[in-house]
C-alpha cells in the first residue's frame, strides 16, 4: 500500500501519467552555469543563473535540468571510469581542464590525464549521438564539440570569470534566446527514449512481468534504489524492497525481482519517499522510528503542518484551534471556526513508520484514514491521558521517554511496542497490552531519584495507566473506571489498596518530620502493588506507632478505618496486572488529596 501511495503521489505532484515509462530514463541536475553558444558553437557567454537577475525565463525551468542517465543498463565506457553522458552537466567533460586553485590557473593535464580522456570520450560519444539531428541548438552543440581545443583554452577569460566556482554544473543555451535549451530540444530528448527503450528490449537479463503498481507488462527492476533519511539507519542509505540472490536462487527469483515492481515504480516511490524524509513538513522522529505522512494531494502543506505538531509536541496556535474545534465535535457537536486554516478533512492521508534494518528497511505499519478522522483519534487519545485538568497534552516523545529506564543512557522503546501505540493512538483502537505491563514494571523497579528530581509515579505514567484502562473498558462497552480527581465512591479493591498504602506512606512521614532516608514506598511498594495480603497487615500493625505520634489521630484513624471497612478487612492475595495499574492511580491521587492544604483535604476526606 504504501509503495503504491508513493507513486500515486508523484503521479500527481509531477504530473505525469502512471504510463509514462521514460521517467527512470532522467534524472534531475541543479545547475549553477549556463553556457551560450552561438551558431559556430563558440561560447559567448557563461551566466551565473543562481543570481535572480540573470534568470529572464522561468527559474524552475533553469536552474534544475533532467539530464539522461543509464538506468537498467550496466554503464558503458570506452575507458575504465569514464562515462559517455548526453547532454553533459560536468565541467571536466565539458572543457577538459583542470582548475589548480593555488595558482588561479586551468591546465588539461594531471597525473591520470583524466581530464584528457574524459574530454574525448565526451566529444566522441556526443558527436555520434548527436548524427542526424538539425535543430540550432544542437548544431551549435556540434560545432562546439568539434573545435574546442582545451589546449588552447587554459586563458580563456570566461572560465578564468568563474574560476572558483569551476566544479559546479552547466547547462547549454541558444545563444541570443536562452528559452532555446539543448536539454529540452524534442528531436534530441525523443532519439535517446528511443535508443534507451531498443536497448532494454535488446537486452538478454531484462526480465518483464505485469507490475503490481502500473498494471502493465514492464522490465521489473532488478536492484532499488537506497532510500536515505531513516533515523539510525546507513548513511549510506538502505532499500525498502530487496532479497539476497541465495534466498529465492531455489525458487528461480534473485534480487528484487520477486516484488514484481516495475523499474519506473521504483524510481518514483524512492523520489518520494527520499524527498519526504530530508523534509520536516512530511517527517518525524520518534527513537529510532521515522514517521512519514502525505497525502495524494497538490495541497497537503497545512495538514502536514498539523500532523507534524500532534505528533511532535510541538508549540502550534493552529493546532490549539483545530483541537479545540475538534473537542468542541466531540463533546458537544459544535464546530469551532476554521475558515483561516482551510483545512481539508475529508483529506486521505498516509501515515507510515520505518525503522532501520541490517541491510533493509523494515516498514512497521501503514495507515490510511482521513485527515479528520486521524485528528479526532490522537484527540481521543489526549483526553484518556489527562490526568490533572487543565493538563490536556502529553507529546508522543515525553510518553515515550518513561518507558525506558530513567538510569539508561541510550535505552530505545522496542519498535514493536512503539508500532503498536502509534497505531492505538491514530486508530483509535485499544493500547497494546504491553505498554502498561511495561509502565507498570518501570514504576516497581525504578526508585525516586532526589539528585535528578526523578519520581518514579510522576503524571506521565499514571495518564498512561488511565489511557490504557479507560480506553479497554470503553472499547469493551463498560463503565470508564478511572476519574481524573480522587474518586471516594471507587470499591475496587487495588484502587482502594493504592489509597491505603498513600495513607500509610504519609502517616509515617508526618510522625517522622520527613526525615526518612527510606520509607515504606521504597521498601514495601513493589509487594504491595502486586501482592497486597503479604504486605498491608504488617503496615497497618507498624502505623499505629506512628499515629500514636501525631496531633491527628482521630482523622487519620477515621480515614484509615473508612478504607479498611470498604475493603472487608481482607486484602487480594494477588493483583493482575490491570489491577496493579488501579493500585497505581489509587496511591497517586490520593497521595495529591493528602498533601493539598488542609482545608482543601477536611473538604474531600
């Protein structure tokens, strides 16, 4: 799905049709420099075209060329390393100098005489390429070719003009009309389409099969293109489709030929997807996932926007107003007023998560879903984490960050748990179950740490528990059990357990003056969230020394003995792990309730 997504979206924004088969014929050059040359092929001038004021015809048109190239032929050289490019963009090729740039000056020879023979397998390749075709472009390209001598050249002022700027690339224009480019000249363009489709037909390895993107019997690309950008991944790049020869040797398939993907469909998904990850608009970062996001659509830049802030976290007055609005539908079937944002909802976006692999591209998921629909989910998802009002979003990077150690310095969330919260929070579906076996294991094992104000039972991960248990029982058609505030009606022996044990917890630290060095959270947590009858009548036993030390007594008997009684004087034997996650949220909010003033705290005990 989404390799089709990548070439529908080229299809679009290039605007070409999904039959076009000379797309992988070209590729884009950027170029600094056009040569003008005049009817006898001398060059009359060499402008800057990376200056505004000496561009006289549409910028895009100039200032990027497509350029031939060899695609699926193995590249031809009449010397070894040398190339025999048309319509050639490289200086050294084109002059056949070198520029020594201690000196200032230009010279055709060096060590390997590679500007040499460069220049000759330039001109001679050209030249035959260049027989039969009559337009004026290409015979003032042809008399070039035949009387620059480079020898002659090392002076010339225009070179000398340009001369730190020697290495960047050129193009060739009609001189007197610089609308006239070689690169565009029809005749000489539909010569090498012809000559490049003759030589894939002539070619004995080619092998054609109906392309599952195009949909017509085309030569199947044997090796894809590396797609660079992907967090933690090879500089160098990685492919997203490809096997190892031995793999598939058995079953008659090397390569890439068992995808079945066609040539042109490989180089329009690897334009895309390269461009979408060098771009911020289409891409984030979350870990080592790189999460890209389109829409088949010439407009998608204000969406795009949007996305990339809900996913990032990031400061947007935009995204405030449209979550608003959203909330707004969602609670009381209101639309906010978004006529400034012009904001497409019915918009199909793609949202896909890629991971670095060894030697590929390991893609996670992919998700198809209107922009709306998508914005209403991650929403969705803000409000089962609010845990404190006013609180209302978590970014994506700060949940994550409390699934991993707080004592690990490199620790990543596995890919697989970071697939599938991605998926709940877009989808809307439930969270995966190991998102809270891994926060509550990470609130049992990790201690407060005071040096880096670190609580191992801060508001990111109770809004994780509450998202997880809110949502499951709401996907499941039961009773949201999980409020925001301390909730006394709550009989749900972990919650009120987590309550006792904050109580508890306070009561010794009030009759100690808060100078424990260790108190019962760091010694008797962990046991007690997970195995309350082994712990609690030992703490209860060892509180009524504490209580006995306190100006308070009779309020903390009656809240103690309030809990107790609702609990039936007996404690679970064991909790589940949904249950560990209520003995959690229990603890925390009654831990806020205890250690608000206490007029506030006479008010809701």
């Amino acid at each position: 799905m989404l390799i089709k997504a990548l070439c529908d979206y080229y299809d679009v924004k290039e605007k070409k049709s999904v039959t076009d088969d000379t797309a992988n014929f070209f590729s884009t050059q950027s170029v600094s420099f056009m040569i003008h040359l005049n009817q006898e092929g001398q060059i009359t001038a060499i402008v800057d075209i990376r200056k505004e004021e000496n561009i006289h015809i549409g910028k895009d048109k100039v200032k990027t060329i497509r350029v031939p190239k060899e695609i699926t032929l193995p590249k031809r050289s009449q010397k070894p390393g040398i190339d025999v490019n048309i319509i050639e963009h490289r200086p050294l090729y084109i002059f056949g100098l070198n520029y020594d740039k201690e000196t200032g000056t230009y010279t055709p020879y060096d060590k390997t005489q590679k500007a040499e023979k460069s220049h000759k397998v330039f001109v001679e390749g050209n030249l035959n390429f260049c027989e039969g075709l009559e337009s004026d472009i290409v015979n003032a390209y042809r008399y070039f070719l035949l009387n620059w001598n480079p020898e002659e050249e090392t002076e010339n002022p225009l070179l000398l003009s340009i001369a730190k700027d020697y290495t960047s690339s050129y193009c060739f224009a009609y001189d007197g009309d610089e609308r006239i480019l070689l690169h565009d000249d029809k005749d000489l363009r539909d010569k090498y389409i012809d000559q490049k489709r003759s030589e894939i037909d002539q070619r004995s390895d080619v092998v054609c099969a109906v392309c599952p993107i195009e949909g017509k019997n085309l030569p199947v690309a044997r090796i894809h293109e590396k797609i660079t950008g992907i967090r933690g991944g090879n500089p160098v790049g990685s492919v997203l489709v490809g096997i190892k020869e031995s793999a598939f040797e058995s079953y008659g398939k090397t390569q890439a030929f068992n995808s079945g993907i066609s040539e042109i469909a490989m180089k329009k998904y690897t334009k895309v997807l390269n461009r979408f990850l060098s771009d911020s608009r289409h891409r984030v970062f979350i870990g080592d996932m790189s999460i890209v996001f389109f829409a088949i659509d010439n407009h998608d830049e204000v969406e795009c926007d949007l996305l990339t802030a809900a996913i990032s976290g990031r400061d947007d007055e935009n995204l405030e107003r449209y979550m608003e609005s959203v909330l707004g539908e969602m609670q009381q079937g209101r639309e906010g007023d978004l006529s400034a944002l012009t904001i497409k909802k019915n918009l199909v976006f793609y949202v896909a998560g890629l991971t670095p692999n060894s030697s590929r591209i390991s893609q996670k998921f992919v998700i198809k879903n209107s922009f709306g629909k998508i914005m209403e989910n991650i929403q969705q998802h803000q409000m089962d984490m609010q845990i404190k009002e006013g609180v209302l979003q978590i970014p994506l990077w700060k949940l994550t960050k409390e699934l991993a150690s707080p004592k690990a310095k490199d620790e990543k969330v596995p890919p697989p748990l970071l697939s599938a919260l991605l998926l709940a929070l877009m989808n809307g579906t439930n969270y995966p179950s190991s998102l809270l076996d891994t926060i509550i294991r990470r609130i049992r094992t990790d201690q407060d740490e005071e040096k880096n104000a670190f609580i191992k039972i801060n508001d990111t991960r109770v809004s994780i528990i509450k998202a997880c248990l809110n949502r499951k029982a709401r996907l499941m058609n039961k009773k949201e059990e999980i409020t925001m505030a301390l909730d006394l009606s709550n009989t749900n022996q972990a919650y009120l357990c987590g309550r006792l044990f904050a109580v508890l917890e306070y009561i010794q630290q009030r009759a100690s003056g808060g100078n424990l060095n260790r108190t019962i959270k760091d010694a008797y947590f962990s046991s007690a969230c997970a195995r309350p009858a082994t712990v609690f009548p030992k703490l209860i036993m060892l509180s009524q020394h504490h209580l006995a030390s306190l100006d308070a007594t009779v309020f903390f008997d009656k809240l103690l003995g309030g809990i107790v009684g609702s609990l039936n004087e007996e404690f679970p034997q064991a909790l589940s792990m949904d249950d560990q996650g209520k003995f959690i949220i229990g603890y925390y909010q009654q831990n806020n309730v205890l250690y608000t003033k206490n007029t506030e705290k006479q008010n809701q005990l």
